[in-house]
C-alpha cells in the first residue's frame, strides 16, 4: 500500500472517531490498516513528529513497541491536509473527465 494512502486512512480514520465520545481504539491497528506494525508504528510517529496528529504517543522499550492514546485528535494542520487531498482528487477526476471528452488533449 502506498503510504500516502495509509496516512490519508489513518488520519480519514482519527476524523471519523471525533465525532464520537469515545475514541474507537479496537480498530485502531496495523492489521485493520492492512500493514505492518512497523509501517504502522512509523507512519504515527511521522504524523505526531509532522504536528497533523496530537494525542497519541508511540513508547518503544525492551519488549517492543507501543501506541498510547491519549485523547487522540487531528490538529488543524491534520484538517487541512484532509481538506487539501480531497480537493486534489476533486480537481484530478474535473481535468481527467475533461481529458476524456476534448479530442487532441
């Protein structure tokens, strides 16, 4: 899986749950992403380190690793770049359509 599409599900995933009052930590894996528990470990780590996550905290000790959520939440920068890659896919499918329909594009 491309990680880009990972990020986008696991931040996808943290949205969905603030609409709830209890956070939905079963679901919350690297086997219901569909990857690693390395990958999925990594890729939090980057989105906690890159401020779009807040709340969740990755431990490594002696035994492995790991995830501790703590309220987790996107910060605005998590909303936008949702926001951003939904208005990305918008305008690809607007200009492929309008690639399809004009001859010598």
């Amino acid at each position: 899986m491309n990680n880009f599409k990972l990020i986008y599900r696991i931040l996808k995933y943290i949205e969905i749950c603030m609409n709830s009052e209890e956070f939905d930590d079963e679901n919350f894996t690297a086997s219901h992403f569909g990857v690693s528990n390395a990958l999925f470990l990594n890729i939090l780590r980057s989105l906690v380190e890159a401020g779009y996550i807040s709340g969740i905290k990755v431990v490594t000790d002696k035994c492995g690793s790991d995830i501790v959520l703590i309220n987790p939440h996107l910060t605005l920068t998590g909303m936008e770049y949702l926001a951003d890659n939904t208005m990305m896919k918008k305008a690809y499918r607007l200009l492929k359509g309008i690639k399809d329909v004009t001859p010598g594009i």
